[in-house]
C-alpha cells in the first residue's frame, strides 16, 4: 500500500479494526518515510453476476441502480438512508446466495418490490408503476386494491390473477 501523500510503499499497519457489521477491516498505518498516517479500508472482493435484460442484453450488476431507484421510490418518504443501504445490502446477499453467473433483471426487480412492499405502501406503488410500467389505471387500481386488501389482513390474489367481472362492473 503507497502513501498518499508521499507514494513510499513502506509502511506499517499501527491499528486494525473489524467493521460493525464484520464485513470490512479498518487499518491505521504510519508511513515509513514521511511518518504521516492514513487510513485504508479492506473486505473481500465478491463477484457478481451478470445481469440479462428485457432485451436479452447482459450487464455489469450495479448496486447503485438499486440504490437509486429505492431512493426515488422513497422520495420524500420517512425511510431513511440506512435502511434503503440494508435492503440494497439483502437484495445483493440474495443474488450472491444463488451462485450463479447470470441473473434476469426480473429477479432484482421483483425483489426490489418484496422489500418496499414491507417498508413503505407509498413507496412500493410507486416503484410498482414504474417497474410493472402499468397501461391504465385499472392496472394500477388493481395493485393498489391488492395492497388495501393486505393492510386490512385479507389474502391477496395470486400476481396476475385479473379481477373478477362481476355485475358490478359491467
């Protein structure tokens, strides 16, 4: 590890201390030549998979797409930094617990949405509007009429279960 102040490579590790989470290890070194400290940070590199597309695309997994989309779903919402971070930290666990080397974007997606469903109603619509990209509203009534249902103790139909047309709604 060089200086970053002065790039000599020697130096010495003073202090090391395993992160809260025990993920990452903190280490205090001294510089041998200019005697400056500095801090430098180490955890295990994890290789993620590939994501494939709608499209058939296939793509770099970028947890910062996760975290951005939770974050504009939880937009003016009482969820907090920290937790958006922890279901981002879940999400990616779980497709490391899969071990395999392609993933569909689908899975993240619905994963995604199992998440905001039991943080936040508000945020999960609105992450389920644009993810289901649903064409009318009665698409989006029926999402919302589902997630009534649940907040109220009644079972939920089945995804993609259409609603009943009964005389009421002819």
């Amino acid at each position: 590890m060089k200086c970053p102040f002065c790039h000599e490579p020697d130096n010495r590790v003073i202090d090391s201390r395993l992160s809260k989470d025990g993920n990452m290890v903190r280490r205090r070194r001294a510089c041998d030549k200019c005697t400056r400290r500095f801090t430098t940070y180490e955890r295990v590199e994890e290789t993620m998979p590939l994501v494939v597309k709608k499209d058939g695309r296939r793509e770099a997994y970028d947890r910062l797409k996760i975290v951005n989309g939770l974050k504009r779903a939880c937009e003016k919402r009482p969820v907090s930094s920290d937790t958006i971070e922890a279901v981002a930290d879940r999400i990616e666990r779980s497709l490391q617990e899969r071990g395999e080397k392609e993933v569909p974007s689908s899975v993240i997606g619905e994963a995604t949405m199992r998440e905001l469903h039991d943080i936040d109603p508000v945020a999960y619509v609105r992450f389920a509007s644009v993810y289901r990209s649903f064409k009318d509203i009665n698409e989006f009534m029926v999402e919302l009429e589902e997630l009534l249902k649940e907040r109220k103790g009644q079972p939920a139909k089945p995804a993609g279960e259409k609603p009943k047309k009964g005389p009421e709604h002819r």
